[in-house]
C-alpha cells in the first residue's frame, strides 16, 4: 500500500498542503494563511495592511489575486498530484480596505484528466464579495508525498 493510500481523502489534503506550504516562501512574506483544505477545496486569508495598498490607499489587486490564486493552488494540489495554473482571471468587485481581512474560498468545479476549473470567491470579513477569480489547473509530473511503500523504498 503507498504512502498516500494510507490516508483519508481529508488527511490526504492536509498532508499535500503541508509540504506546499512550508516549501511557499511568497506566501509567508504577504502574511496569508490557510485557514483550511480539503478534497478539491481550500480557504485562505490575510489581512490588508499598509504596505498591501496602492496609489488609492485601498488593497492593491495583484495581492487580491496572489490571495485567489493561492486558495486555488492549495484546493488543485489537493489529491497529491503537483498541478500548476494553466491560466487565471479575476473580477474586482469591491475595494479591500485597510485593516479588513480577506478571505479568498476555492472550490472545484471540474475536474477531468489533467485539467480542472476552480472558482474562488473573494470578501472581506463582512461577506461583502471583493472579486471573483476563476483558474484552470493543470497537472503536471510528481506528487508532493511518496507514492510508493515504505518496504519497497528501504
């Protein structure tokens, strides 16, 4: 039995999650985190400081963007496949104001083959919707956990 048999479809998420995230520097740096992940899904978050803001004093949209497109990559490496975006769009909706915490939630809504479509909602706090970004996934070589066993590694 692999490595990744052993585990439930939820434990499987959060292993794959685990050494993505500890290996996503870039993240880190913009204060997001994880919140939570599952089969196909994932929740991130941060909070809009200062240093987030643009010319307008409200959230600059390439931090709303990494924001979406890292709640789409937790939710796409979710089955210990290593995917990658083939492409990504986003609809700014609303300013993120300094201060509120965004809260960018991934879901998948297909998945065939090596492709997969994963819309992610993006609000503040309050519920209030800031964007909407959709990103296309594509699988690519490797797993993130071993997918062989113990007794045929040693």
């Amino acid at each position: 039995m692999t490595v990744a048999n052993r585990l439930t479809p939820d434990a499987l998420a959060k292993a794959c999650a685990e050494v993505m995230g500890a290996q996503d520097s870039a993240s880190a740096h913009l204060g997001v985190s994880l919140d939570h992940v599952a089969p196909g899904e994932a929740r991130t978050s941060m909070t809009i400081e200062a240093h987030h803001t643009n010319g307008h004093g409200i959230c600059h949209g390439g931090f709303i963007f990494t924001l979406a497109d890292t709640a789409f990559a937790f939710a796409c490496n979710s089955y210990n496949n290593r995917v990658v975006a083939q492409q990504a769009s986003i609809t700014f909706l609303a300013p993120g104001k300094l201060g509120e915490r965004m809260i960018a939630e991934a879901r998948e809504v297909a998945r065939a083959g090596r492709n997969g479509i994963y819309d992610v909602r993006v609000s503040n706090q309050h519920g209030e919707r800031i964007a909407e970004f959709r990103g296309h996934s594509r699988t690519i070589e490797g797993t993130h956990l071993p997918t062989t066993s113990d007794r045929q590694n040693v």
